[in-house]
C-alpha cells in the first residue's frame, strides 16, 4: 500500500445520531487507521452531497442518489450506509391532502441531491418543490406550520416526530417503494475516492466498517457516549428511547453489510431514476467490500 505524502484524509459524515453512532470507535481511536490520519467532519445531508459533488472529500456519506452523479470519481462501500425496510422518506402537511393532490402542492425537501427528493419525482414527477435544508430537522415543520409551503417530504428525525407536531401523513415513500420493488429502500451510504488507490480504499473502507461493527457490539456504551458528547441529540431526538429508535431503523446490520438483496435494491433505485429523468447516464454501481 503506498503510504506517501500522507496529507490527512477528509471524511464528512451527517450530524445525525446514526452517523455519529457508526463511526464513533473511528473518531476516538478505537479503530487504528494508521498510517492513516482522518480528519472527521460534519454538516447536513445536502452540503454533503454538494461537497461529494465538488469532489471535496475523500470519504463522504451521503445520499445515495447523489452517487449517481459521482459514480466515475468514487466507489461505493457495501456497508456504511442506510437502508428502510418498509419505511423511509414521508410527506407530511398540516391538512390531511389525498394523495391526488400532490401535483398541486408546493412540497419542501432536504435538497435535490437527496434519494428524498429523486423519491418524490419518482412517485409524484409534477409536484412543485423548495429546498429548505433539515439542520436542524425542525425547519422544514417550522416552514409548514407558517405556510411558507404546503408539505414537507421528512427524513431522519422527522419519520419519528412529525405526528408530535400534530402533523397528517399524506404519503409513506418507503411504503410505496417496498410496493413497488419488494427490496429494502437504500438512502444513504458512504463513499471512498477512486484516486487514492484500491489498495487505500479497500483499509479506509475495512476501517469504516470495524467502527460500525464496534457500535454494534457495544451499542449501549456507544448510545450512552454519544448522547453524553453531543447534548444536541436529545434536543432533537427528546429523549434516549427515541434515539434508540432511531438508531435500530437506520444503524443496523444492514449498515454492516448490505448483502446481495442491498446491493440489487441500489442498482435498482439507479436503473428506475434513469428510466424517470432523472439520472443524466445510466449507473453501474461499483461496491467496495
């Protein structure tokens, strides 16, 4: 493996509990990446994906739409990511709108670059949408609740709260997608840069994947630690039950590893937002075990 001009390494990863979660055996040294310096970093599931797009970071989580977009700069971990079973991506207004009247909604989303948002385009192409970025998750309520738009499409905390905020369910995408496909519904997974080498990108993905196997072996050591060093995660998320939740939905043994039925429910979500428009190229997704 060539070690030379070892420069730190970027990753980026979301400021959600399952991120900081996964790789929190990494962030303290548990999981030795030497010779490897990993500069980790954090921001919202869309600058992340605008960062990937730049080519800004050498590992990057982020949507797994946006993959589609940087599949010939970055190969794709078949771990480190998220997967809804039966459950995903929901959109929520303040009045309970039949589904029909989805074209005529105007609908907030995380960002264009998010699987959410392909989602929405899949399943409801003429609805008209505005990009209100989910750091924190309460904005895109917030923009419901004051009628900046009519509905918001929810990711992350909000599939847990939204009825708390006395809000109806006007669609369940992960619902939809689990109908129409009978695969587990992939969102969000960890990218590696080609550039750095086969031989670097299968350590750093061999490294990522120790971290999640970590929390997943000591899970509660992991929940109570994370809780303990970002107090902002129980603003969120109200209290460590919920969290917990949360964490069983999208930090599991899928985040372990995909397995075959992972790995074609990804190609699929390609080929279909190719044949909608909404690829510029077919995908032939490239895996890094």
């Amino acid at each position: 493996m060539t070690t030379t001009n070892l420069l730190p390494l970027i990753f980026y990863h979301s400021a959600d509990s399952d991120d900081a979660f996964m790789y929190w055996a990494l962030k303290k040294g548990i999981i030795n990446s030497a010779p490897f310096t990993i500069d980790i970093r954090t921001g919202n599931t869309e600058d992340l994906n605008q960062l990937a797009l730049r080519g800004k970071a050498d590992i990057c989580a982020l949507s797994i739409y946006t993959y589609g977009f940087i599949a010939d700069q970055y190969i794709l971990c078949s771990h480190s990511g998220s997967m809804g079973r039966n459950y995903g991506p929901v959109i929520v207004a303040k009045k309970p709108y039949p589904i029909d009247k989805l074209p005529s909604l105007l609908v907030a989303t995380p960002g264009e670059k998010t699987t959410a948002h392909c989602l929405l385009k899949m399943f409801s192409p003429l609805t008209k949408t505005k990009v209100i970025p989910i750091v924190p998750f309460e904005k895109i309520i917030k923009a419901i609740d004051e009628g900046e738009v009519d509905a918001g499409l929810l990711i992350h905390e909000g599939l847990l709260l939204y009825s708390a905020y006395g809000l109806h369910l006007v669609a369940d995408l992960g619902k939809w997608w689990f109908q129409k496909t009978s695969l587990p519904l992939p969102l969000g997974g960890t990218v590696i840069k080609k550039s750095l080498g086969k031989e670097v990108v299968a350590f750093l993905s061999s490294c990522l994947k120790k971290s999640i196997k970590y929390a997943l072996e000591h899970r509660e050591e992991v929940l109570y630690k994370i809780i303990q060093e970002d107090p902002r995660m129980i603003e969120g998320l109200h209290n460590s039950r919920l969290i917990d939740n949360y964490l069983s939905l999208y930090a599991n043994e899928d985040a372990l590893d995909y397995g075959e039925e992972g790995k074609k429910a990804i190609q699929t979500f390609f080929n279909l937002a190719y044949n909608a428009g909404l690829l510029p190229q077919p995908v032939e997704v490239e895996f890094i075990s």
